[in-house]
C-alpha cells in the first residue's frame, strides 16, 4: 500500500507529488498516468514554449466557485519556485500577454526534463499506462482500479484534468467517475477556446488576423472588454482576445454577442469624417470595393463596405451617400456577431466547470470522501489565457500535495 496515489501525471499532479514528497520524505508517493508517457500535456503548452505563469495576477483573471487566488497566495511564486524546486530559471517574455513568466531556455520539453529528474530523485514511482477507471474505499485507504491493475493507497491526489485536449488523455472521464460517487459539477464548456458563430456572418473573412477590442454583451449588458489580435475562421472568432471570453459561453449560452471594434484608436464620428471628407473625395473614380483599401486587408475591405452598403461594389465611391458612409464607419466600430456555440474540446486550452467549492474544504480535501484531494482542472477554476491556467495547476498541486501529506502524520 502507498501513502499517497497522484492520479494524473501532469502539471498539478507532479506539483503534488513533488509537494507531498517534499512535505515528509518518509512517504511512499505514486504518479498513475493513463497515457503511455506523462507530461504530454505540459510539453505542448505555450506552443511548446511554456508559459507557466504570469507576473499580472489577479482574482478577474479566474472564473469558476473556487477562490483561486486564496490557494495562489499560499503558495510561492512561479519564478522562485521552479528555481528552488526544479533548478529552472524563468523570465518574463513577450509571447502571449503581458507578464507572460517562461523558461529561459523557452523550451516545454526542458522544464519537463527537470520536473522528472526532481521526481526521480525523491524517489517518487511514475506508472503509465495506468487508466483509473474506479475508485473503491477500502480499511485505512482507497483501492484504485485500471485494465492494467490495481493499487492501494491511504490517501489519494486527484489531478487528471477535465475535458480539454483529450489528445493528452484529458477526455473528461473522471469527473464523470467523480460525478457518479456523488459529487457535484459546474456546467462544463470549453474555455480558453475559440468561439463559434454562423458561417454566414463571416463569409469572406477566413484567415484575416487584425488588431482590435472584443466585446462580450448579453441582452445589451457589458460583460467584458478584450485587447488583441482578432482571427475569423470558417466558422469562429479566435485570437487570445476571444479565448479570454469563451468561458462566458457557460452562463450566457444563446444569449451572448460579440461586438468587434476593428478601429479602437479613433472614434466613431472622427473616422466617418475621415470616410466623408478624404477617401470619397481622393478616390471619388474608384469602384466601392476601393473604398477601404489601406485601411484593411483586401477581403476585411470588400467585406465591411458590401456588408454596409449593400449594393454593386462596382459603382463609383463619389456616389456614396453621407448614411451609408455613416453605416461603414459604425460597421468598423461595431460588427457584432452572435455567439452560437464553443469549439469543439480538442480546440479548447482549458475546461470551464469542474468539481463545485462547495465539495472541498480549504485543504482541497473532499468533505465527501476523507483522504481525498482535488488540485487543477478537475476543479470549478478556470484561467485566462497567458500563463493563469498553469499558475493554478501549480499552486493547487502543491496546496493539496503539502495537506495530503499533513494528513499522514500523527
């Protein structure tokens, strides 16, 4: 029998583990990983540069019923902790948002290399291929069971994930294990994910990349404001902009709209003038579909003066009236698009929803099941996109690992 099981061999779990470990050394701490290799996952984060935290921490940059941030702030810092703990040396880089934390050797696969030598050198065993597919209780412990066997533990870390990226092995499957022995789940829905709209409403836009402000409205309510570059798909809007508000989509299903300022340096009635009393005047002999050009890329151009206008693109700019001017500058500054829907899961960084606050105590534990603990995306938190995500896939690993390892003694 092993003190402590840490199901799941990922970000939170080797934080636990190396947690526990660290917490009493006498323990016997086990990683089970469904997957043939752990860490998949975290090797893959950042496009492959990791961004593992982030220098701008707030409590707006978390959504979901746990205090996320209570647990952060009990817990070190990114950059001193992967120095002290892992021997890696971090900065602060431009990729992503501001204060994005990463390795100085910007490279997922080094981190990954120090997390398991530390994991090695604790002596703490890692078994793969190791799908749990039950949980029993037994005297003293748990008995957890997988196709390829079985394992005894007196406490157990539950850190495999939710339902986003189900390439690395998170397909959901244990919160709904979780969910059968009673305990209670938020709405899930991707989040850190781009956002479904009609092909219709973006016909001509594939492939367009622009700066600009993303607003999420419901029922003329503003929920929030992003910065960023915007990207239309076939059928989406992404961009870390929109990533920032899919988790939105949990509450506001069928009622959220996303409203596109596509010009946020000028106002509205300034770039009309501008429309009005220079591009029509300087290019009055041009076809409409010149209207923009300079302005936006070809197709974003054709798109918003057709979309406004309404009429043959060949007809002269000199025969623009001041309404429909108006309509093109308001267009720019307004182009709204109704959310129908999340991407689906392997498109998604994270999972909005998970194991509920009111199931844990301040330890992580679950007031269901004693010797139980939760860390990462199995619980109701969900990040921004920029290093939060993997802050609390830190902290929380190292928060329940250090309590499950208290729990041991005496």
């Amino acid at each position: 029998m092993y003190d402590i099981a840490v199901i799941g061999g990922g970000a939170s779990g080797f934080a636990a583990a190396v947690s526990a470990k660290q917490t009493d050394g006498q323990l016997s701490v086990i990683i089970l990983e469904k997957m043939f290799r752990s860490g998949k996952k975290l090797a893959a984060t950042g496009n492959g540069k990791c961004n593992l935290s982030n220098t701008n921490i707030t409590s707006g940059n978390y959504h979901g019923s746990i205090d996320a941030m209570e647990i952060i702030s009990k817990t070190p810092d990114a950059m001193n902790y992967f120095r002290d703990t892992y021997g890696v040396l971090c900065v602060t880089g431009s990729e992503g948002r501001n204060g994005g934390l990463y390795p100085r050797s910007n490279s997922a696969n080094t981190v990954l290399s120090a997390v398991r030598l530390k994991i090695q050198s604790l002596g703490i065993e890692e078994r793969c291929d190791f799908d749990v597919t039950k949980i029993g209780r037994i005297k003293n412990g748990y008995k957890l069971y997988s196709k390829n066997g079985e394992v005894e533990c007196r406490r157990v870390i539950i850190a495999c994930g939710g339902y986003a990226g189900p390439a690395f092995g998170t397909d959901g499957g244990m919160l709904r294990l979780l969910r059968d022995m009673g305990l209670n789940s938020a709405k899930i829905c991707p989040a850190v994910a781009p956002l479904r709209v009609t092909p219709e409403s973006v016909k001509g836009l594939k492939g367009v990349r622009i700066k600009g402000e993303v607003s999420a409205f419901s029922d003329g309510k503003l929920l929030r404001k992003e910065a960023g570059e915007i990207q239309f798909n076939e059928n989406n809007l992404s961009g870390i902009c929109v990533f920032n508000l899919a988790y939105l989509f949990q509450q506001y299903e069928g009622r959220l709209t996303l409203r596109a300022d596509l010009f946020p340096q000028i106002t509205e009635n300034d770039l009309y003038e501008y429309l009005a009393d220079n591009v029509r005047i300087d290019r009055g002999d041009y076809p409409l579909e010149e209207f923009l050009t300079g302005i936006f890329v070809k197709n974003l151009a054709i798109y918003l003066v057709k979309k406004a206008v309404g009429r043959s693109l060949d007809d002269k700019i000199k025969s623009l009236k001041n309404g429909e001017i108006r309509r093109i500058a308001g267009l720019i500054k307004f182009l709204e698009f109704e959310v129908t829907g999340c991407s689906p899961w392997q498109n998604a960084q994270v999972t909005m929803g998970g194991i509920t606050a009111e199931c844990v105590n301040g330890k992580l534990e679950t007031l269901k099941y004693k010797g139980m603990y939760l860390c990462g995306e199995i619980l109701d938190v969900a990040g921004d996109c920029g290093g939060y995500n993997l802050q609390w896939a830190w902290s929380s690993g190292i928060w329940s690992g250090r309590n499950c390892a208290l729990s041991l003694k005496g």
